[in-house]
C-alpha cells in the first residue's frame, strides 16, 4: 500500500465532475448494471431494491441492474421488468429515492435472446434469437424457476417479430421515462440479444439482418433510432463488449465490426459509450485471437470521440490510472458496490473494502443485499 498522500493524488481524478450527454455527473464513479435477482415472479421491484439503491446513491450515476422489456426477453428468474405498470411504479420508488441523494440513475434496457428456457418464457414458448444456434456448453445453463435447466434450441425472429421487438424496445424506454429515470441504456453486450445480432457465429441469417457487418449491426441501430424518439440521443447509453466471449455470442472479425458500429455510434452524439474492458486474466478474455488488443478500452477510444464509461476489474487507482490515459471518462464498480454500499467515501479516504459475498449475489433476501457495513 502507497502512503495516504501519494494514494490520495493518484485517485484526484476519479473525484472530478462530468458531463456525459447532458447528464452533469457530481464526480466519475459510477455504480455498474448488476444482476441481484431479487423480485418476485412479477418482475416487480421491490422495496427492499429501493433500500440498496439508495444506499449506494453516493455513485455519480447508478446503471439499474438489466431489465427485460418484454416478457420474451426474459432470461434468468427473478431479474425486474419495465414493461408494465406495477414494474414502472416500482422504479420510480427507486429513482426517487436514488435522485433525492444527487445521483443519476440509468434504465438498462435488456433482452436476453437465447440465453433462456421456456419455463420463463409467455406460455412456456420457445425463446426467440437471430437464428435457430443453441448455445453450447461454456454458456451453462438457464437459470428457472425450478433451477438450473439446459438450453434449448430457440427460434429464429422472423422480421415481424423484430419490428415488434424494436417497438418494445421503444415502449420501454418511455416506460423508463415514465418510472423517472435520467435516461436510459441499450444493452448490446456480453452474449444477450443484440450481441447475438452482432456475432456471426450466432447469426446465421440471410435477409439484412445478417451477412455483412452493417447488417449484423442494422438491428442495433434501428433500436437506437426507436428509443430516440422517446429520449434525446444525449441520454442515452449504448454497452458494447468487444471480444467478449461471455455466452459465446462470439465474432471472426471483431476489429472491423466494432470499427464500424463505434465509429457510427461516434455520429450519433450518444450520452456514452459503455465498455467491458478485458484483463488479461478475465476469463471472458479469449486467448487466440491474432487481433485482440491489449485494451479494449485504448481500441474504442480511436474511434469514439465522445464519453466513454468503463468497467472491468477496476480498482481506484487503475481507475484514475485509465481516465489520465484518456482511454476512459468514468468508471463503473461491480463487485465492490456489492460489497460497499459507501464506495465514494471509501475510495476518498482510502479506506479498505468489504469482500463481496458470492453466495448471496444473485437470489435471497436482504442478507449480502442491504447488510454491507458502512464505514464507522
Ligand atoms: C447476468 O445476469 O449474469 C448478467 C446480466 C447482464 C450482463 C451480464 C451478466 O451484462
């Protein structure tokens, strides 16, 4: 451990204000989208969901934990909804408990795709993907219900269904409007829908939804463009993982698809651009990829000119380290805001962490949820 001076220098930056879009951020630690699993069978959020956002409602800017926008989109028990509205009434208790304390908070706006199982689709139907592709063994298994079930072939979306898709996308993001939130975040990341979209190991398709880069990408932007008549592009997000490899919606050319969707959404004039950075001891990480670069996160920033939002194993200090770089602007912490509810005071005063408890992360009660200790 540095002395409390130099640790104190190095982190300055991490407590400095910032603009992403228009939302004007108190400093640039921000809270990550991270699956609890904690509503009932009606994808509600819950009061107890309100007292663990408040808690960490020190963070600049909390990304609410990912949320389905329809029920198709379901992919895991127990994870919230955004489309109806007990679900709207339910986050707007949050968001108002959140913003009372000077943070912003984000609607992560998700559809899992592939990763589900009948038992927690509508009618027990099959779940729906860019092409009839299983997953396979490294994605594990569907977690229902009744526990952990093998996945299942899904269907592929015909292109009614994606245009209904994308206006659920865009009822969505005005519910999220309705529940008070300060913008919203499409999730096109870590193996759910609209990376399955991207990946051409998954998307087999041959209409424009498929193929070539810029139609493997279409999808992507046609919902950025449906959201966008619900809120102003400088609200909202966009989260990409490039050469990721969590549930195997994986790409043969990475480098020029992300050049080409970063370099797009770089136009836009989005709020931000939200990155999962890769150590390299992340298991997501993959190993024989002759293009992978060292940083995800120097990658992105050739071609997004704009706010960057990063996450991925950061500490303070190599969170302040990234943002001098210039590779990042803010940096979002999952698993420490697990475990500290009062991360800003804690990485102010360089103060030591609570450990994360991983058998309470998803599921349960309030126990490994609300009962982190704040400092003294
Ligand atoms: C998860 O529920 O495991 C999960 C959700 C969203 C992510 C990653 C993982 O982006």
């Amino acid at each position: 451990m540095t002395s409390e001076t130099t640790f104190e220098a190095n982190t300055d930056t991490l407590f400095t204000p910032f603009k992403a879009g228009s939302l004007e951020l108190n400093h640039r630690v921000v809270m990550a989208p991270l699956t609890r699993s904690r509503t009932g069978s009606d994808r509600v959020p819950t009061d107890l969901m309100r007292e663990y956002y408040e808690q960490r409602s020190s963070a600049a800017m909390i990304i609410s934990e990912a949320t389905i926008i329809s029920p198709t989109g379901a992919g895991y028990a127990f994870t919230p909804g955004i489309y109806n509205q007990a679900q709207i009434d339910g986050w707007k208790n949050i968001t108002n408990a959140v913003q009372a304390n000077g943070a912003k908070m984000i609607s992560q706006l998700w559809h899992c795709g592939r990763i589900s199982h009948p038992d927690l689709q509508p009618n027990g139907e099959t779940p729906v993907a860019p092409s009839a592709s299983i997953p396979g063994e490294a994605s594990g298994q569907a977690f229902t219900e009744a526990g952990w079930q093998p996945f299942v072939e899904p269907r592929a979306l015909t292109e009614g269904d994606i245009k209904a898709l994308i206006s659920d996308f865009r009822q969505a993001a005005a519910n999220a409007k309705a529940a008070g939130f300060d913008g919203i975040e499409i999730h096109s990341a870590n193996g759910y829908l609209l990376n399955q979209f991207l990946s051409d190991d998954v998307n087999k398709r041959t209409d424009s939804y498929g193929g070539s880069i810029e139609n493997r990408a279409r999808l992507l932007f046609e919902v950025l463009d449906a959201v966008s008549e619900v809120w102003p592009l400088d609200k909202i997000g966009v989260r990409v993982s490039p050469w990721n490899t969590f549930l195997e919606a994986t790409l043969s050319d990475n480098g020029a698809l992300y050049e080409y969707v970063i370099t797009k959404l770089n136009e836009k004039g989005i709020a931000y651009l939200s990155v999962v950075e890769l150590a390299n001891d992340d298991l997501n990480r993959p190993k024989d990829k002759p293009d992978l670069p060292e940083s995800i996160n120097a990658f992105v920033r050739q071609y997004f000119k704009g706010p960057i939002l990063t996450a991925g194993g950061f500490k303070a200090e190599t969170a302040a380290a990234e943002i001098a770089l210039g590779n990042t602007d803010m940096v979002a912490f999952g698993q420490p805001y697990i475990a500290n509810p009062d991360l800003v005071e804690r990485f102010k005063k360089g103060a030591d962490l609570n450990t994360p408890d991983f058998d309470t992360f998803y599921g349960g009660d309030a126990k490994g949820y609300t009962d982190y200790p704040f400092l003294k």
